[in-house]
C-alpha cells in the first residue's frame, strides 16, 4: 500500500507560487560576477550591489515544464539502507565505548557493511581520525585516498578552491588505474550553508571544475527552526525555494538537466541547536514533498532513517523504522542510514548488521 497524499493540489500550487514569490523578490545571493552574467543572459535580473539574482516567475515555469524528469514512483513501497561514515566516533561492540576511529576499524567497519545484501550505497565524508602528519585543511585529499583504498565512496568534500586541482589529479589517476572515464570517478559537492546563499567558495570550486569538464553538485540542509524559517509552512517555501533554485543552477551548466525533488529538512531543537531526528516534523516534510512531486509529475525522495538513541535499541529501531516506513509509503522509496547512532555522530557495527536486516524486513 502507498501513503495517501494529504496536501491537496490546491495547496501544493500555493506553496509553489510562494516559492516562485521568494525567488522573484528576495532571489538568491550569488557571490560571483560571472555566475550571475549568465544567469542574467538567461532572462534572470541581476542585482550587482546586492549580488543577487532574482528570476521571474514566468522563466521559471517554463524551465520547469521543458526540463525532463523521471516520473512519481507510484507502486509499492521500497527500503533500502546506505552507511555513511563522517566525523564520527566508534562504538566497540566488545566494550560498549565510545572511541576515535582509526584506519583498522575504518577498514573493518568498510568491510562489515560490504557484506550486508541491503547496503546499497558505502560513504566517506571527511576522514574520523587524523592520519599522521595531515594538515587538517587537506582533508577532502585525504577522504579520497581512504574511500578509494577501503571501499567507501568518498562524498566528495571541497572545502578549499585551492583543492580542485590536485582533486582532479587524483580524480584522473583513479580513473586510468580504473579503465573509466574520469567523470564517472569525480565527486565533488557543497551546500547553500546560508539560506538563499551560493556562498564565494562554492562559486569558484563550481566554475574552476566545470573549465576542466566536471560537474561539482550544490546541495542543501535546511533546518527548521535555523537556517530555515520554524513554521512548517514557512520552511516548506524556502526548501522549495532553494531546489527549484538549485535545479536552475544545474540546467545554467547542463541545458539538458532534469528536474525532480528531494525533502531534507531537519527539525532543530531551538534551545540546544540539536537535529531531532526522532521526531516526526522531518516526516511530515519528506511526505509534503511527495505531494509536491505529484504536483510537478517528478520523482520524490527524503531524508530518512536516523536516529538520536544513544546505543542499539527499541528506541533507535522504532525511530528508525518509523521514519524510513513513512518516507516510502509517501515517496515510494526510503533509505535507512545504517549503523548511525546519536543522529550522525556515532557508528555502530552491531546497530548496523541490526539496520541492514530493518531495511530486508520492511523492504
């Protein structure tokens, strides 16, 4: 059985509409002169002093109705599972402690999740231990050379203009050692950190790798109550706001990229700045844009299947469960974040063989 669409058409076109207002009063901050020149040569209102571009309404539908898309994912529901290792710290099944990683349990926990027939996807972003003699600044290197070595597909962290050219090298080398052409091994990916903001260092890294053929990706996180506004409603808007944004972006770089949505806005607790993974608003949100996917005829994802418990448990399995169960009934598709304990903050071998047979029974 599928989620039931409870936004109805009307409402969806108002939030599409309030979007569109966004992106032709407010706009978005675009920290670079010539990003902004060719976003202006496509019909968009430039606002040097204020480094803003604003787009009218009209232009953004019809990019919209032309740009091609694969379709809602009506049907039966589906769960996967991914791992994804950050700055995390190691939860020892022998001693329920919490430790550092280093590059045996790295390797170990990259093996482990090798094994396990749900696991879909293996990331790294950023390196959890400091390898001797690394300054920290060349981190993205290093997330690389780790992923690359272990198993794990490096997330593709930047950081730093001054990093594209020896990713790229890096890119290149795995590459030929792989009989691939080097845009199928490059990944490089960064965020609007400030709503409504494509902040400088993005800007350049975009334009430094697509001069030498390469498509970096622009994300986003939103969270309500943050970065986004509290209201639902409000944080609706600008998610939407920032992707259809986005979607611009891309089709300035590729005229043939496709337009589809994906809800990942977090629920924060305004008195401690914490995620709430455990509750349902990021739910409620995965499924509002599983409505608006309805309404654009595009495929929908959300960011699901995390939890805040502390250690494997009844409380990190039913929010878990919970979360990724909602998210495919609405969208069609949910994947949980495997072994992920404390939100994203601890990995846990054992939570992880425990997500994987989650994800083979809800699947």
């Amino acid at each position: 059985m599928r989620l039931a669409p409870w936004t109805g058409r009307a409402e969806a076109g108002r939030i599409h509409r309030e979007a569109l207002r966004v992106l032709a009063e407010t706009g978005v901050r675009v920290e670079h002169a010539k990003l902004r020149a060719r976003f202006a040569a496509g019909g968009a209102h430039e606002d040097v002093p204020a480094q803003t571009v604003r787009f009218p309404a009209t232009a953004v539908e019809t990019a919209i109705a032309a740009a091609p898309r694969t379709p809602f994912a009506e049907g039966a529901a589906a769960v996967g599972a991914h791992v994804l290792v950050a700055d995390c710290r190691y939860l020892d099944p022998a001693t329920d402690a919490e430790v550092p990683f280093d590059e045996t349990t790295l390797a170990r926990y990259a093996a482990l999740a090798r094994s396990l027939p749900r696991v879909d996807a293996i990331e790294l972003l950023g390196v959890p231990f400091a390898p001797a003699g690394m300054p920290p600044a060349v981190a993205p290197l290093a997330e690389r050379l780790f992923g690359w070595k272990w198993g794990l597909t490096p997330s593709g962290s930047v950081h730093d203009a001054v990093l594209c050219e020896p990713i790229m090298e890096m890119t290149r080398v795995r590459a030929a050692a792989q009989g691939l052409p080097a845009a199928e091994v490059f990944r490089a990916t960064g965020y609007l950190i400030s709503p409504l903001r494509l902040a400088t260092p993005e800007c350049e890294q975009l334009l430094r790798f697509e001069r030498r053929g390469f498509r970096m990706h622009i994300g986003h996180l939103p969270l309500q109550g943050s970065t986004a506004p509290a209201t639902f409603a409000g944080a609706a808007v600008l998610a939407l706001a920032e992707q259809i944004f986005l979607f611009l972006l891309r089709r300035l770089l590729d005229p043939g990229a496709r337009f589809g949505l994906g809800a990942a806005v977090s629920p924060v607790d305004m008195a401690s700045g914490a995620c709430l993974f455990g509750r349902p608003e990021q739910q409620r949100m995965n499924a509002l844009f599983a409505d608006l996917s309805r309404f654009y005829g595009c495929a929908a994802w959300g960011h699901t299947g995390l939890t805040d418990a502390a250690r494997p448990s009844t409380e990190a399995g039913a929010q878990k469960a919970a979360g990724v169960l909602l998210t495919a009934l609405a969208c069609g598709h949910g994947s949980i974040s495997a072994g992920l304990l404390k939100t994203d903050t601890l990995c846990s071998p054992v939570q992880l063989v425990l997500d994987d047979d989650l994800a083979a029974g809800l699947g």
